[in-house]
C-alpha cells in the first residue's frame, strides 16, 4: 500500500518543476501588477462614463483575475495532495487512494491545458474567430460534407463553452450547405481554432449514390481573428467595394426571406464576406465591414504584402493534394492531419466535436516547429 502512496509523492516531486515553469509561461508576477493597476482604473472617479472603454476594462480585469486564480487553484491542489500522501502514508490508510488517483489526473489534465494556452502568444490569439466554410466542387455531395464540417465546430465551441453566431448561411441545393460563416466568441477563440484553417478532405460511401459508391469529397476552412476598429490605422473606403443587396436565406429567425437585408461585400481584391441574420440591412452591412476589415489586415499581416490583390493568386484551391486533414469512413475509419500526423480512429467522435488532440498537436508542432514532413 506505502509504495503506491510513494509512487505518487514521487509523481508529484516530478511534476513540481512543470508547475513552477507555468508560473513564469503566464507571467503571474506581471499578471500580479496589471491587475493593480487594472483595479485603480476603475476606482479612479469618471470610469464609467465611457460605458464601451469601461467593458473592456472589467474584462481585462476578470481575465486576469481568472488566470491568477486557476494557477493558484493548481498549486493549493498540488500541497492537497502532497498532505494526502504524508497522512496515508504516516496512517497505514489506504483509503484515500482514489481520492489521490483522481485528484493527481485531474491536476495533470488542468496543468496541461494550462500548459497549450501559454503557447496562445500570437497577436490575436485570444481574439474572437470569424470561420467561413466553402463546399468544393461535388454538388450536393461536397455542401454535405460542409454542412457535416459546420456541425464539427459549433459542436467544438459548445463543449468548450464558447458562443457562436451565425453571419451567412447559404443551403444547398438538395442537401447540405453551399457556404457559411459564423463567429465564435470567447477568450482564445482564434488561437485554438487558426490551425483548422484550410482544405478538409472526406473519403466515404456516398449516401446521395444509389450505386453506393466511394465518393471523395473537399470543403475549406477559413479562420481568422476578428480585429477591433481601433486597433489599427486601416481604412476601408467605399470605392474599395462594391455591395449587394439579397434576400436572406437558410438558418436566422423571422425576418429571413422577407425584405432584401442580406448584404454581400466584394472588395477589389477579390475578397467577398456576407451577412444575413441581422435585422437591417444597416446592421448587416457594419458586420461585413467588420469581418472585411478583419480579413484584410489579417492578410496584410500573415502575408507581408503592401498589395492586398496579390494574395489571390497564391489561395489553395479546394482539390487533391491542398487537404490538411482526411477523414475516412470506409474501407477503414480514420482521420489524419497531414501536418502534425496526430490520427484516431474514433471517427464519429471526431464528428461530434471531440477536435482537442488535433489542436493540441497543431499548438505543439508551432512551437517546436517539428511539423509532419510531407
């Protein structure tokens, strides 16, 4: 019995060091100072007479409070623990076992996770993320295959807490969906989900073919942070686009299909972004200038171009050989990213939203830079 009890104390020792390093990843001293001076803003007289300044301010607040206080939680779990052992073992009590078992997994799993939100550094990683989904060529089989894709993620976003919003929805002919773009709001929205930008490939035996044959079908995948107004010196002016107005269609709530308040935007750079679940027109066309606005300084950003417009020809097109990722249901169950080489056979879980070991091995390939050789 002692020596179970020893083999965990010394489990314990072992992860001590990870512990204390996570105090430095998230600069809890740092975090410490902000939070002081975060607090003194809003007891200095005026803090609320800027209502949308202040909001941000008490978010800031609650972020840092949460961090400081989930690192805290962690090493009063890691002292609990450590006092189980010594009682037991001092006792000759082996019933708190379980209670050592589950508290010791249950501190890994939390320092882990702990651990991939330290690799979040990228300039919007905690930003909120604009997803865009476009079927491939395929017909109904690949706006199938999308809409399968859609459910993924808003099933992703739920078990992790996270809103999403719905922007475009645009239904397929006989099944699926054409295209969509939601927003998925909630802090490190972006950073967990920017590694599932790009082409997702699916191999299975259509159910649109009354010959039931194997049927290879590709949806993409866009991901980008959505950038505040005034975080940079980038103007859009109505010259730059051209905008069109629709009737909305599919998924968003009574007033779709009723008066032409579906606003398209195409920048002259060939970038197009929709919206059609807000009730004005108005509202509409001030969420595409947003997610246009977000998608041009991402670009100019990501790619270090001055020309925006030269981005169009270096886009990945929606076929063979551009994937990142497979998803086979048959002959075998299995997907694959062809970039970190994480895999599971578990595909159905995988299409319920169960995406953590494919973000986890993306964060972890970015850090290291040991990327998959193709």
């Amino acid at each position: 019995m002692n020596i179970e009890f020893d083999s965990y104390r010394q489990k314990l020792n072992d992860i001590r060091p990870a512990l204390t390093a996570l105090s430095d990843s998230l600069n809890l001293n740092g975090l410490k100072n902000e939070l002081e001076r975060l607090h003194a803003m809003q007891e200095a007289p005026g803090f609320w007479d800027d209502p949308e300044k202040s909001q941000k301010i008490v978010m800031k607040t609650k972020q840092a409070e949460s961090k400081i206080e989930r690192y805290e939680k962690m090493v009063s779990s890691w002292e609990d623990l450590m006092t189980i052992c010594e009682m037991a073992a001092e006792e000759d009590d082996d019933s708190m076992l379980p209670e050592l078992k589950e508290g010791f997994a249950a501190l890994s799993e939390e320092m882990e996770s702990c651990r991939l939100e330290t690799l979040l550094t990228g300039k919007y990683d905690k930003n909120t993320a604009l997803m865009s989904f476009q079927a491939g060529a395929g017909g109904t089989e690949a706006q199938d295959w999308c809409q399968m894709l859609y459910r993924m993620y808003t099933r992703w976003a739920e078990r992790h807490g996270f809103t999403y919003k719905i922007l475009d929805y645009q239904e397929g002919d006989e099944a699926g969906i054409k295209s969509a773009s939601i927003m998925i709001e909630g802090e490190n929205a972006y950073g967990f989900l920017k590694g599932e930008n790009g082409v997702h490939r699916l191999v299975r035996v259509s159910p649109f073919d009354a010959n039931a044959r194997r049927q290879t079908s590709f949806s993409a995948i866009e991901v980008i942070p959505e950038i505040e107004d005034d975080s940079e010196d980038f103007e859009i002016r109505p010259e730059d686009y051209e905008m069109q107005v629709f009737r909305s269609s599919g998924a968003g709530g009574q007033h779709i299909n009723k008066t032409s308040s579906a606003v398209r935007l195409i920048h002259k750079s060939g970038i197009v972004v929709s919206c059609q679940t807000e009730r004005s027109q108005f509202q509409n066309k001030e969420t595409c200038l947003r997610m246009l606005r977000s998608k041009l300084v991402e670009i100019r950003e990501r790619e270090h171009l001055a020309n925006i417009a030269d981005i169009k020809g270096v886009q990945q097109k929606i076929e063979w050989g551009s994937q990142i990722r497979n998803y086979v249901f048959m002959p075998y169950t299995l997907v694959k990213d062809t970039r970190t080489g994480c895999e599971t056979s578990n595909v159905n879980a995988v299409m319920d939203g169960a995406l953590d070991p494919f973000i986890e091995s993306y964060l972890n390939c970015l850090a290291t830079g040991n990327w998959v050789t193709k």
